[in-house]
C-alpha cells in the first residue's frame, strides 16, 4: 500500500512538473483590455525580436507634451513571420508609426499590439482580436 502512495505521489509531481509551463503563460484577455483600443502615433525606439513574443517600443507624446514611452507586444516571431510577414528588420529604431493597441488593464504604457501603420502601409491589423477574444 505504502509503494503505490509513492507511486501515486511521484506520478503526480512528474506531471505538475511537466504541464507547469503551460499554466505559466498568461492570456492576453488577462492583461489586457480588449475591449478597448488606444491609437496613438509614435516613433519606434526598439523592436524586440525574441521569443516568447515580438515587443515594440515606441515614444509617444502625452497631452501634455511629454514624452512617454509605450511597450506594445505581439506574437512570437515565427508567427509574425509566417503568418504577418515580418523579419527581425521590420522595424526600426526612429520609424514613424501610427499603433493601435489593445491597453493594459493596470493603467501601465503598455498594450497588446492590434494594428500598425508603417508610412502609409498597414503591416499587421489584429483589431478583430478583441472583438474574438472577448466572445
């Protein structure tokens, strides 16, 4: 009776270890307002092209004139490439961009990227996720 416990118990642990990076990430609808989007038009000041997902950081300026630094993430970067068509080089530092973003629900100066318009160009329009995700 005392072996199978063990048994039992170390079973379990080695599928809590196992399944513990999939209960780790967290869901956009988590950290983010869907239901709300924030347009704004900056200039690109890094793209963070790694994994677990694409980062871009841009500097906006605030009603007051002051510059503020957002942060708006997206998918990994085979998913951009594959399926947006980006590369590590879509974007660079001192682009202009207009950026919508699904915002933080914190209040933080980041948001889950929706949309981006690259001199005249739409290169991702995710708008439609907020209305999917919050279905």
């Amino acid at each position: 009776m005392r072996k199978r416990l063990s048994i039992y118990f170390w079973l379990a642990a080695a599928v809590l270890m196992i399944s513990a990076p999939t209960f780790a990430h967290h869901g956009s609808i988590v950290s983010y307002d869907i239901n709300k989007i924030v347009t704004m038009e900056g200039t690109v000041t890094e793209f963070q092209w790694r994994n677990p997902h694409v980062y871009v950081m841009y500097d906006v300026k605030d009603a007051q004139g002051k510059v503020v630094n957002w942060g708006a993430e997206t998918h990994s970067p085979i998913v951009c490439e594959n399926q947006d068509g980006w590369t590590k080089s879509t974007l660079k530092p001192g682009d202009k961009i207009t950026i919508t973003v699904f915002p933080s629900k914190i209040g933080t100066t980041r948001g889950l990227l929706a949309k981006i318009v690259l001199n005249g160009k739409v290169i991702i329009d995710d708008t439609g996720r907020g209305v999917q995700a919050g279905q």
